[in-house]
C-alpha cells in the first residue's frame, strides 16, 4: 500500500529586479521569421521592429518580453536569502 503525504503551503511570486529584462521583437508576416534578437533595453528591439517594417511593410510583430521570478513561501524570510545569495553579483 502506498501512502502518500500533502503539504499544502501558500506561495507567492515576484519579479526580481537583480534579474534584468529581456526584450525581443518578431516579424509575424507570414513566412517572414525575422527577429530582433535578444536586447537589454526595449529601445533597440523597438527601433528594429520600425526598421523592418518600413523596409518590408510588414506591420505585425510579436513583442516577447522576460523577466526572472522568484516563488518563495509566504512565510519563509529565509527563501529570500537563500535567493539572494545565488544572484551573481
């Protein structure tokens, strides 16, 4: 007989600004393809997006943007620490 234990806790999940924003544009023109490419700043993949557009006169773009989120237990300060100390830094 297996038995089998739950542990039922309440998480929550934040954004971790340490983490930094990843940007990226993607043309959706049909058989298109092109991207941006990854970028630091929403500004460069915006002005690429504008760029090909204005060459090509596609004007449909999926816009991607990634970021880094923590889960951490709602009453667990230490979860934060142990987080905290496997940014680079």
């Amino acid at each position: 007989m297996i038995r089998s234990v739950y542990r039922f806790e309440d998480l929550s999940i934040e954004h971790v600004p340490e983490g930094g924003v990843i940007w990226e544009v993607f043309c959706a023109a049909y058989q298109c393809g092109q991207g941006s490419g990854p970028q630091d700043d929403q500004e460069p993949a915006q002005r690429w997006a504008l760029s090909h557009s204005g060459a090509t006169s596609h004007n449909l773009f999926r816009r991607v943007v990634t970021d880094h989120a923590d889960v951490m237990y709602a009453d667990a300060p230490a979860a934060e620490k142990e987080r905290d100390s496997l940014l680079p830094r």
